[in-house]
C-alpha cells in the first residue's frame, strides 16, 4: 500500500472513536465480553477490565498485579469529606 492509500484509510474514519466505544458500551449493555463486576452499595456493574484500565491507572495496576481477579467483589465509596 503506498502512503496516499493509507491516508484516505485513515481520512474515511475521523471519528471512529465513537463508533468503537459506542460498540463496546452496546456489548457492555449486553453483557458480551464482560469480564469484571464491580459492586458498589449492593449494585452490580459488569465492565470490561481493559476499557477500566485505560481509564484509571489504580484499576490498571491492580489488574496487572492481581491476574487471578475475576470478580472484585467490593468497591468502597469513601464518605465525603
């Protein structure tokens, strides 16, 4: 492939973004490929491990260290102030 055909690949989709992480919220909704559940105040949230992982370096290092993690079973609110 030569440079200009790579860029009109890449000029099609500007905003491809969106559409993956509308696809993922979709599969997340459908509970395909999730594979995390994180409880918070009784309230069962299933999530994908790497979209949490890009979103919180906390979340990401514990998932690198603890690889037997396949449901954290409890996430404490800390009371405000």
């Amino acid at each position: 492939m030569e440079d200009e055909e790579i860029m009109e690949c890449i000029q099609e989709f500007p905003e491809h973004y969106k559409v993956i992480l509308d696809r993922l919220n979709e599969q997340r909704e459908q509970d395909q490929f999730t594979d995390i559940t994180l409880i918070v105040d009784g309230h069962h949230f299933k999530a994908h491990k790497a979209v949490l992982a890009a979103c919180s370096h906390v979340l990401s290092t514990l998932f690198q260290h603890r690889k037997d993690i396949d449901l954290l079973e409890r996430v404490q609110r800390r009371p405000p102030g």
